[in-house]
C-alpha cells in the first residue's frame, strides 16, 4: 500500500506504525511515494513500552509455569530505527521520543484499557491464555515491584518521533574531508583564537 495523500494517512495512521509486520518495506513504500525533498514525519509506540507489564508477565509465568511466552506485542528500540529510516532512503534523520507514565489502580485495568484500546498482543506464536492462578502472581509481582505509595501502579509508553526527508540535490551536503579551516584541537584554544582575532581587528 503507497500513502499517495500524506495528510490523510497522518490522521489515520497515527501511532499504528508498531502493527505493520514489514517495517523496512513499509518506510520504502513511503519514501517512494514522497516527491524529491519530500518530508515524513511520523510517531510509533517503541522501546520499553509497558515494560513493567512484560516483566511481571515473564516472572510470574516462570514461576508457576516453568517457561514464558511474549503476551506483549515486540516494540522497535530508538536506534533500530534511525537504521530502518535510513536504510529506505531518507536523509538528514531527527528522531527523539518521549516517556509517558500513566497510573491504573492495578494490571487488571491496564490489561482491560490495552484490550479497549484495540492493542492486545498481536504475535503469531503467543499463547492462547493465562492461567487464572499465574494473573494473579503476575498482578501481585506488579504491585509489589513497582507499585506506588497510593496503591497504583504505573504503565510506561515511550512515543518515538522521527523526520525524514527524500533526498534532493537542493539539499545541503556535508563539507568534503579535510576542507575545515579549524579542528577539534582548536576547540580548547577558543578563547586564545577569538582574542587574536579581536587584536588583529
């Protein structure tokens, strides 16, 4: 699928980009469809994303289950996606994200809000359910490794932002090697070298 109407797929797509199973073929199908200097902004749920709810998960399933299995769908890290955005074609790459911590009175909520959010795990290979006994171990482990003072527990979302631009020859281009007129060892001589210029002015 090409994203022709840009503003279009902004509102629509919106925070979905951790559902698409081929992100790198998904960045390519955008870059091809952006005209020479074309910009793409996006923002994706990434990182360590609900990490509090994978944690009590895998403990509580280790300990009355022998194993685990993933019961939280796999997020992108930060650094993977420079990787990503670049290897589809874009240049000069701005990417930052932000950490959001929202509190619930305790795992069940959160589990019933990611539920009503469209968000539960979308893996091929998880398993069809939780024991009853192993939800409550891992709501218990929750409460207790990061429960807070007032009796709530936190749910953590890191948004990922990121700017591409389709290359374009009007874009500036970095210097060619060794044309600078100064080098990082002038750096420590700053103010010795803007003093000289003062003098000879």
């Amino acid at each position: 699928m090409l994203f022709r109407n840009y503003s279009k797929w902004t509102l629509q797509k919106i925070l979905c980009l951790h559902w698409v199973n081929d992100l790198p073929g998904a960045f390519r199908q955008i870059n091809y469809s952006l005209k020479p200097d074309g910009v793409f902004i996006g923002a994706m749920v990434g990182g360590e994303t609900l990490y509090e709810l994978r944690c009590s998960l895998q403990l509580a399933e280790l300990e009355r289950e022998g194993g685990f299995a993933p019961h939280v769908s796999p997020f992108t890290a930060l650094t993977d996606l420079g990787n990503l955005l670049g290897g589809a074609g874009f240049n000069m790459l701005t990417l930052d994200f932000d950490e959001i911590q929202v509190n619930y009175p305790g795992m069940f909520e959160i589990m019933e809000d990611l539920q009503g959010m469209g968000e539960s795990n979308c893996a091929w290979t998880r398993k069809p359910l939780l024991h009853r006994d192993t939800m409550l171990a891992a709501a218990a482990i929750y409460k207790e490794m990061y429960g807070s003072d007032d009796g709530s527990v936190p749910a953590t979302f890191q948004i990922f932002y990121m700017i591409g631009w389709k290359p374009h020859e009007s874009q500036p281009k970095p210097a060619q090697r060794g044309s600078a007129a100064l080098s990082f060892d002038h750096l420590g001589k700053m103010n010795e070298l803007i003093s000289t210029k003062k003098n000879k002015s």
